[in-house]
C-alpha cells in the first residue's frame, strides 16, 4: 500500500471517529459533536427568527448567519459522504455512496444542504424559493443522532413495523368494506350526495382526521348509515390507540434490547481481556493464547454460558471452536468434544490483511474453520514482517472454501479477498506461502509432518515444470532442504514433498486467481500436534519464518518487533491497519 493512499486511509478513519455521532468519546471527537449540536442549533434559532418583521441590519446578520451554517453543513455532509465506506463497506464506491444518501440521516442531510445552492444556479419562482428555505428546518431532526430518546423512538418503530402495518391494514381495510355498505345504505336516501363509493370512503376516512375542510359534511341519516358512522368513530379511537399501545410496547422493548446490548457489549470487553497475552517459554515471547476453554473463560471471568456466547457473537474476532477437530481420529476411537473460544485479528470484511511491504505473503484462506491456525499463521508472518492475509469470517454450515472454489461470486467476501491478494502478489518477485493443517479429526496421521505442495498430484516429485505453482524452482528446492534439515535438526520432525495431498485441482484457488508471471506459490500443512498443541509451536513459526527470509528473500531475519515483548490484551499494539469490518 502506497504511502499516500495509507495516509488518505488514516485521515478517513480519524475523521469517521470524530463524525460517529458518540458524546461519549475522547474529547476533540465530543468537541465536533457539539459544534455540529451548536451549529444545528443556530440555523434553526435563525430560520425561527427570519419569520418576524425584523430590522434590515438584523436581517443582514441572519443572512450571514445562514450562510456561515450552510457552508459548514456542506461541508460536514461532504466528509460524511466521503468517510460513509469506513462506516459501512456497503457504502463503498459511486454506488455505495449513493445507497448512503438515501439511508435516513444521509436524506436528512443532502435535502437541508445541497437544494439551496439551486437558487445560485437557476432562476427559482417565489413558490421553490420557500420551499427550499423550509427544508432547512428538518436539519433540526438531525439531533436525533446524538439523542437516546429520539433513536429509541425509531428502535420502536422499526421493531414494530410490521405489527404497526398488518394493525393499519386490517383498520383500512375494514373501513372500507363499512363505507362500501354504507353507500349501499345511504344512496337510496340521499342520492344526489351519495351518487357513487368514493363518497362514502372520503366521508368515512375523513372522520379519522377530524374533518378539517368539511369537505365530506354528508352525514347518514338512514339507521344502517348511523350504525357505521358509530362504529367509524369506534376505529377512529382504535386507529390512534392501535398504532400508540404497538409503539409503546415497541419503546418497552427498545429500552430492554438497548440495555441488554450496553451489558453484551461490556461481556463482551471483558472477553478479550481473558485473552491477555502469556509467556511463551521457550522465545520468551508474549504472545495471545491460541485459545481458551469455555469453562476456563467462565470460571475466570465469572461469566454464565448464555452471556459467554452473546459476548462471542458480539465480537468481533472471536469465535466458538470445537478442540476435538485438531485430533486425529484413529479406528474405533473418536475424540470428545472439548469447547474453546478462540481470538483473531480482523479488519477487512473476510477477515485480515497486512501489507507490510514484502515480496512474501503468508496466506491462511481456512483460519475460521481449522483451531489454532489464525494462531500460528498470525505470529508466522509477524515474525517474518512478511504480508498476511487471512479468512477469519463466514458461515460454517455449509462451509464455503476460499481455498477452491468455481465462481468469485460463490462466497461471500471472496472477490474482496482475491483483490487483496493479488495486490499484495503484483510486486516483482513475488512468493507466497498457503499454510493449512494436517492430521486432525477428518484426517489419518501421516508418516510426516510437515507436507509441501506446488500445485501437482500426490505422488508427483518434481519441483519445476508446466501446471505447478512455482515458476523458480531452484529457489523452492533451497528453500525445501533448509527447512527439512532445520526441522529435523530443531525439532526432530519430518516433511514430504508432494506426496500425500493432491493440489492439480482446476478448482483451487492457486489456479483461479490470476497473479503475475514471476509469481511463486507454495502450500505448506501442518501436522495439528505441531501446530497447536505444542509448547514450541511458536519457536517452529521463528524457524519456518528464518528458513523463509534466508532462502527466499535471501535477506536474515528481521529484528523482532518490540510488541512480542509486552504484555498486552489480545491483537492490540500490533501493526494491524483498521479497514473495513463491517456489521
């Protein structure tokens, strides 16, 4: 990522804090928020008095005064326009921001600013002119961002849409098959005004609002007619008690779902404190537990198993794993199940990416579904300083792989992934490394533990030729020896070249996404022993991360950053660029 795009990037998430509509925030983000209140304010203490007969010299001053406040509406509206895809990714591109615009504050916004700069631009008749100096008033309605009660009011509302719907439905409805009887009723008595239905309906509906016009004074007079105009005024009672006892069971409700969401969101802060980061003895680092047990996280943090879940489901960057999948399952003999949490990084709509600046790229497009690999993979490519990107989101069941795959539009979040990848694989030179498991639960043990793959079929040894993945293969067969002598040497392990998995499939991802033509790509898995349930899993993370730097970027390995040396609470103070989560 270039220097002036992160710099861009940076001012847009600053500016989208400050412009969150949150009082309770640092406090040069409060002082906007009341600028703006303060601002809002004047404009419609202006709009007020401009009604009055004023002096020529205080009319002068409002004039100002409305200027000042338009120029500064425009200009917030702009940068809230501009920042809407930090927001909301949704509201990414011309498209995006457009859907922000028709959003209820985002109309609120362009109809209070943008239409007045008409009367610049063409000649207005008197009628249009006033009309767009009313729609400043409903700039006022803009308060209702930074006011509990005014959204509460549009949580109820929004909560009871539907009843507040299917209630007005059945009272239209009904009014109108009693109008029609009326008409049927009254047009033989009175048929110079009861000459057709729409009559009775206008008459009927008009009772509801009072009949301000007396434009429907044609009351009934037979005895069916004044039967219906009694039961009219009956649903002219329920057309206003209906919609009130739905919305204020709806407010009821509102509150309850706010408080009980201010409590999951405080469950959920004190779940990634459980996720403080521990010694790791053998680097003498401090890093984030790979996991913890739910009854572990429950006991510590005194939490009960409901709030534990919502917590996790709150997020983000947790999620519940199942420890028994990292277990192979040998004949006859199943693992139990054992229920942990595990915590990742994110900051893109699929999961992590980190651009670092290399010409290596640790990818991990199965982290939601494999424990421990966000783990390892994370602390991988942090050691290394090469690029990460990672797949930390998504549903489970059915599974959609990143790893193969048809179609981009297959899964969710997919096209965002392979854009990033490719991003990150267009400098020259470039290598990547797929890092996934082996041996767990859906696996047997193999007899090595480390197996490498360049895109051929089980079974195929060579290291260079037509339809692999590496297009250098005299720099994978360097990089392939050192790590098999440094895993056998370090930590008496073993690994294979292309010999028990299968990696030619059209469909995998390695073939699918189009990257340049120096471009190298290798697949590593892991033996889940290794990987997560070893004390040195975090030491053969360093020495993969060494073998990597010395083979092929031919480069030592980098000073380690002084974030592995602090204590600290999860991912937090890690190089980690803020991007686009989404909600």
């Amino acid at each position: 990522m270039s220097e002036n795009k992160t710099s861009e990037e940076s001012l847009k998430i600053k500016l989208a804090r400050a412009l969150d509509d949150n009082l309770h925030t640092r406090q040069w983000h409060n002082i906007v928020d009341w600028l703006i209140i303060a601002m809002i304010l004047i404009s419609t203490t202006e709009i007020f008095l401009s009604t009055f007969d004023l002096d020529p010299k205080l009319r002068r001053i409002l004039f100002w005064v409305d200027i000042v406040t338009l120029v500064f509406f425009t200009v917030e509206v702009v940068l809230r326009i501009w920042v809407a895809p930090i927001v909301n990714p949704k509201f990414k591109g011309w498209k995006g921001r457009l859907k922000y615009c028709c959003t209820f504050y985002g109309a609120i916004d362009v109809l209070a600013t943008f239409p007045f700069y008409l009367q610049w631009l063409f000649p207005l008749p008197v009628l249009a002119f006033k009309a767009l100096r009313t729609a400043r008033v409903v700039r006022t309605i803009r308060i209702g961002r930074y006011t509990k009660s005014f959204n509460l009011l549009t949580d109820a509302i929004r909560e009871k849409r539907h009843e507040l719907i299917v209630a007005m439905q059945f009272l239209i409805v009904i009014t109108v098959i009693l109008s029609l009887i009326l008409f049927f009723a009254e047009h033989d008595a009175q048929p110079d005004v009861y000459d057709n239905g729409a009559v009775s309906v206008l008459w009927a509906f008009a009772q509801y609002i009072g009949d301000p016009g007396q434009f429907a004074d044609t009351p009934p007079v037979t005895l069916v007619g004044r039967i219906i105009a009694c039961i009219v005024g009956l649903l002219g009672i329920a057309i206003v008690a209906v919609p009130t006892g739905i919305i204020g069971a709806g407010f009821t409700d509102a509150i309850e779902n706010r408080n009980h969401k201010e409590e999951v969101k405080s469950d959920a802060d004190m779940l990634r404190n459980g996720f403080e980061r521990k010694l790791d003895r053998p680097t003498g680092l401090q890093v984030v537990p790979p996991y913890r047990s739910v009854e572990d996280l429950k006991s510590r943090l005194n939490m009960k198993t409901d709030n534990l879940q919502e917590a996790v489901n709150h997020g983000p960057g947790f999620r519940i794993i199942n420890l028994a999948e990292t277990i192979p399952t040998e004949e006859g003999t199943y693992p139990m199940d054992r229920i942990a949490v595990e915590h990742y990084p994110q900051n893109t709509v699929y999961g992590c990416c980190i651009d670092r600046g290399s010409r290596l790229t640790i990818v991990a497009p199965s982290n939601m579904i494999d424990p421990g690999l966000t783990h390892f993979c994370f602390y991988l490519a942090y050691i290394g300083r090469f690029n990460y990107i990672s797949r930390e989101v998504g549903a489970k069941a059915p599974y959609r792989s990143y790893y193969t795959f048809k179609t981009e539009d297959d899964v969710e979040g997919l096209k965002e992934y392979i854009a990033d990848l490719q991003r990150l694989m267009a400098r020259d030179g470039a290598w990547s490394l797929t890092v996934l498991v082996a041996s767990g639960a859906l696996e047997p043990p193999y007899p090595t533990n480390v197996h490498m793959n360049i895109g051929g079929p089980k079974g195929d040894a060579r290291t260079s030729g037509d339809a692999l993945f590496v297009k250098d293969g005299a720099t994978y067969e360097a990089f392939y020896n050192t790590l098999e002598k440094r895993l056998s040497d370090d930590f008496g392990l073993t690994i294979d070249h292309q010999k028990y998995h299968n990696t030619h499939s059209p469909n995998h991802s390695l073939r699918k996404i189009s990257f340049g033509d120096d471009a190298n790509n290798m697949v590593m898995r892991i033996e889940w022993k290794y990987l997560l349930w070893s004390q040195r899993r975090i030491q053969l993370a360093r020495t993969i991360a060494e073998c990597l730097c010395t083979s092929i970027l031919h480069t030592d390995l980098p000073p380690l950053a002084p974030e592995l040396e602090v204590k600290a609470i999860g991912y937090d103070g890690y190089d980690i660029p803020a991007g686009d989560v989404g909600t």
